[in-house]
C-alpha cells in the first residue's frame, strides 16, 4: 500500500464541505462527535498520542489526556483520518499512534513512512489548516517562513503547534 495524500486531503475537505466549516479554528470534537465516534480523553504514556478502533460496531477515538491541548487537537484529527480513510484496518485492531507514527511492529513503520500514518497525517492537516483559510490568512504579501513570530501568530489562529503550522505551510510551498 502506498499513500494517497491527494485522497487524504479531498477526504478532508469532504468533511469541511459536511460540516459547513466557514472559519477557524475547525472543531474537531463537534465533527468526531457528529460522526457518532466516542472521544474519549485518558492519561496514556508519554509516547502515546492517540488511537483509533471499531469494537462491537462502536467507532471509538482515544487521546492522550496529558499532551498539550494543541497535540491532542491534532492527534483527534489524525485518528479522525484513520475513522474516514481506514476503516476496515481499525476494525481489524486497535490503531495505537506514537507521535506520529504508528506501533507497529514492521520495518515500514519504524521509519516513520507508514503509508496509513502518513495519509492520517495529511488528512490531519487538511482539515485543521485547510489550504484555503491559510491562504487566507496569509494573506496576498505572503508569509516569512523565518519569521517566528508570525508563524506563531498563525498557529495560534489554527490552535496547532507551530512545528505542525511550519510543516503544513512547507507542504504549500
């Protein structure tokens, strides 16, 4: 299996489009909530973002209590991915995220190129910096990716972390 990132993101806009998301930042616990998926918040280890599974029929989303709400606003989205992109791997297992990767214990994903983790995480981003409210916001000046200050200001606008902020604003460059 290869990633889909251009999937990933039309998947995300979808879910915009639904939503009727007009402005940010995008709630993604209403959207996960709306989609009838149990989010459900609970201290795990340190390493552990998220997970994503289906059991007897009950979609079910898990985030890390004790990260940051900013990680934990991504980690949602990314396990949101995993709901709308992979379904039928998540009945099949419980899909446990480590930071961005998954914990699977195969050569793909100790590389960090899990086809799976790497469309969650496009469509993560899609959907909770979406390409035409950034540009938005950016503005017609454009932005300086050098400069800290308005990278921060912009990923504050976005509730997501600025390491987030800059990859997603390198994937539009």
């Amino acid at each position: 299996m290869t990633p889909d990132k251009k999937l990933a993101r039309e998947a995300a806009q979808v879910v915009l489009e639904e939503f009727g998301i007009k402005r940010i930042p995008v709630p993604v616990e209403r959207i996960i909530k709306s989609k009838n998926i149990v989010l459900e918040y609970a201290p795990l280890d340190e390493e552990l973002s998220g997970m994503a599974y289906t059991q007897d029929g009950i979609s079910i989303i898990g985030i890390n209590a004790l990260h940051h709400p900013n990680r934990q606003r991504f980690s949602a989205a990314h396990e949101l991915g995993h709901h709308v992109l992979h379904a039928a791997e998540i009945k099949e297992t419980v899909h446990v995220s480590k930071g961005l990767r998954a914990l699977r214990r195969d050569p793909v994903s100790s590389q960090g190129s899990d086809p799976l983790e790497i469309d969650a995480n496009t469509f993560a981003s899609e959907l909770l910096m979406p390409e035409k409210f950034l540009l938005e916001e950016i503005g017609p000046d454009g932005l300086d990716m050098e400069d800290e200050t308005s990278v921060e200001k912009l990923a504050k606008r976005f509730r997501v972390s600025v390491a987030a902020m800059k990859f997603r604003l390198g994937g539009l460059i």
